[in-house]
C-alpha cells in the first residue's frame, strides 16, 4: 500500500462522512423536534446541513461529479488501484457510498431528500439566538465609575 492509496482511502472516508452528516443531520433534527432538543434549532448547525445537501443537488442537477468521487479515482490511479478497490475500509467504505444506477434515479433522490430537509427547516425552524430563561430577571446594576466626593 502506498501513499496514494491511503489518500484515496482517506478521501472516501470524509465522503462517507459528508453523506453521513447530511443524512444524520436530517435525522437527528426530526428527532430533536420529537424530543425537544434546543440544540437541533442552532442556525449554525441548520445552514451548514442546508448548504451540504445544497451542493449535492446542485451537483446533481449541474451533471457535475462530487469533487470527492474525482479524487478518490485519481489517487487511486496514481496508486495503481483499480478505481473501486483500494484497502479493506476503503472498499467497505466505497461499496456502503456508490450503487449503479442512472444518473437521473441520483438526482431525483438527491433532489427529495433536499426537499425534506427544507421541509424540516420550515417544520423544525432555527433560532438566531439563544432563548432566554423564561420566568426569571436579570437586574442590571451599575457601578459608579468614580466614588463620590464627600465635601466638608
């Protein structure tokens, strides 16, 4: 095993991480939703799962190969690896992310699922910030910035 290699296994890896992150996240929103989790309501974490999936369908509907799927096949070339072997996980992996289908089946799928994650944004909306707790005060208490002068 060379270099490349592990870099084609590599790259597969985090592929199977931008899927899982974006299936997972849908997933674990609507859980959240289910059992009032704050958490799943943080934008940051929403935009960022919109904006993967975002990628995917544009991706798709462009006729554009994922960037990941381009380099994994080229390291694999240069490691002398047939595109769809390389080491046990990398196989593993790459078998779990690639099925042979039409193009279209991919962008429709794709396509759906962005759809749902909308969906889950209109259904499970995000918070800009974090809520207050409700039922208490804060006071605000100022301290003078100078003592008071006691005059004689």
């Amino acid at each position: 095993m060379n270099a490349y290699g592990l870099i084609a296994d590599a790259i597969v890896c985090l592929h199977f991480a931008y899927v899982g992150f974006v299936i997972g996240g849908l997933l674990v929103v609507l859980i959240g939703w289910l059992r009032q989790w704050r958490w799943v309501r943080n934008i940051w974490f929403r935009l960022i799962h919109l904006a993967m999936i975002g990628i995917v369908v544009v991706e798709a509907w462009s006729g554009v190969t994922c960037p990941l799927t381009n380099w994994e096949q080229y390291f694999r070339k240069l490691a002398g690896q047939q595109t769809h072997s390389g080491t046990f996980i990398g196989t593993l992996v790459h078998d779990l992310l690639f099925y042979e289908a039409p193009p279209w089946v991919f962008t429709i799928c794709y396509t759906a699922f962005g759809l749902l994650v909308l969906a889950a944004l209109w259904l499970v909306p995000p918070q800009w910030r974090r809520p207050e707790a409700s039922g208490t005060e804060t006071a605000i208490i100022e301290k003078p910035l100078t003592e008071p002068s006691v005059e004689n």
